[in-house]
C-alpha cells in the first residue's frame, strides 16, 4: 500500500507536466455547465437513499502530442459539482460537492473516413465533501483519492442539414488507485488524535467501480465557434471499511469549444480544425 500510494504521488505531478510541455500547436478548450438528477447513498452518514439535483462544471483542453509520430493526443480534464438531495420522508438533506483533475493519452486511429478511434489511460485524483443535515457526531464525510484509469473516445464527423457536425463518446474507468476512507463508526476527532488505521485503502473495481460517460455533439456557430451539447453520466461508488457510498448523477451538458494554433511563444489565433 505504502508503494502504491509513492508510485501515484509520485507520477501525477510527472506526467501532468509532460502532456503541458510535448505538444502541438493545434489545441481546443471546451467549456460546459449542465444540470441533472443526484442519487447518492453513504452508510457512514445515514443508511438512507438521498435523490436530488447536481450541477457540473467542465473545463477540457484536447491537442495532439509529438509522441508516436502524432497519433498521441493529450486531454485534460477538470470536473466540479456542488449536489443538494433529500432522503424519501423529507426529514433530512444532503449537501455534497467535489473537484477532480484528469490528465489523459489516448492513441489515436481511423479506420474509417470521418471516424477517429481513441485508446488509452489517464491518471487523476479528486477531492470533496458530503454533509448531512442530521449526522449528529459525525455529520460530514470528507473524499479524496487518485487513481489510474482506462479511457476510450470514439469522434465521429458527419455533415447533416449543411452543417458539419462531430459526434463524440468517451468512457474513463479507473482501474487501481488509493483513496481515503474511516473506519464505520470512527470519528474524524479521532483520526485527528491519532486513532488512525486503516484509512487510506487500495481502491479497483471490485471495492471501488466507477464509471464516467459523456456523449455530445458539436454544432459550429460561425467560423471558430462551436456549441456543444450533450449527456454526462457519472457513477462514483466504492465499499471499503464497512461503508458503502455511491454518488450516481445523469446530467445535461451544454457549452462552447474554441480551437486555437499557437503561431508564436505568446500568440496564438483561430484554426480550423477540429480535434
């Protein structure tokens, strides 16, 4: 465990760096907000199921890298939600919120025209908070946690009405990582007088399955600017410590994409090419 938690420590402030610095000058920011339906569920708080209303902030920036004769792109991927849900009787509320950073490379190919396959991994990690209106002792539960994932995107452009349009799926699983969870019935005074084992666990998909989806369309609004909207789904859940919690929210997106060629150290102008 202490290798595991060196090893990811160790690498995110590394690999963060490399997709920054080896790239090329052709990049796109997206920006999206989008509102949806919370179902979240953590035994360490109540044993009850809590469903209300999430709103998400995405930030991507998406440009392909030098590596492997530039069939490796480089996306990041910044996420913050603030959720606000009630248990079934109405007796007691939930207040949740998180932020997480991705960093991702996905290979990419095309096997057919207009179709761009994409395969990789990312690594990440992620902070947040849920509060409950009745917890008595412990009424909050605090998250944080990295983990290494597996990334898949499929983009595919067609022309529809005369316009040109881009179809985009992406899937991010993680796959091994560690993240901070008490024990059930520990308090956090506890953990802070140094009571404290067994806190920070291994996490995988048999403790910890989660699953990020997202599936938008691009729709061009002039030369340079693009609208996009689109569907997130996003399954956070783990069992570790005796505590069971999942955070479940399906939410519709909508933003706008930039594209932008770097032409000098400091300059940069609108390209027409969508990444």
């Amino acid at each position: 465990m202490k290798h595991a938690i060196a090893i990811l420590m160790f690498l995110f402030p590394f690999v963060c760096l490399c997709g920054q610095t080896a790239g090329d000058s052709i990049r796109s920011h997206a920006f999206m907000l989008g509102v949806g339906s919370s179902h979240q569920l953590d035994t360490y708080l109540s044993p009850q199921n809590y469903d209300g209303f999430q709103i998400s902030l995405l930030r991507e920036t998406l440009r392909m890298t030098r590596l492997a004769d530039r069939r490796i792109s480089f996306q990041s991927l910044w996420q913050g939600t603030f959720s606000h849900s009630d248990n079934a009787s109405g007796t007691a509320t939930d207040w949740g919120g998180h932020i997480g950073y991705d960093a991702l490379w996905h290979y990419n190919w095309t096997p057919l025209q207009g179709l761009r396959l994409m395969a990789g991994g990312a690594v990440g990690a992620d902070a947040g908070f849920l509060y409950n209106s009745r917890g008595g002792n412990n009424p909050a539960q605090g998250r944080l946690g990295a983990d290494l994932s597996a990334s898949f995107m499929a983009i595919y452009r067609f022309r529809l009405w005369g316009q040109d349009l881009a179809l985009r799926y992406q899937a991010n699983m993680p796959l091994a990582g560690v993240m901070f969870s008490p024990q059930f019935g520990q308090s956090y005074y506890e953990i802070g007088e140094g009571y404290a084992k067994g806190n920070v666990c291994f996490s995988h998909p048999g403790n910890a399955f989660s699953l990020w989806q997202q599936l938008t369309v691009d729709i061009p609004l002039g030369r340079h600017m693009v609208m996009r909207a689109g569907y997130l789904c996003d399954i956070r859940q783990s069992h570790v410590n005796g505590i069971k919690m999942h955070d479940r929210s399906h939410s519709f997106m909508i933003g706008f994409v930039r594209h932008f060629r770097k032409v000098g150290r400091d300059e940069r102008k609108a390209a027409d090419v969508i990444l």
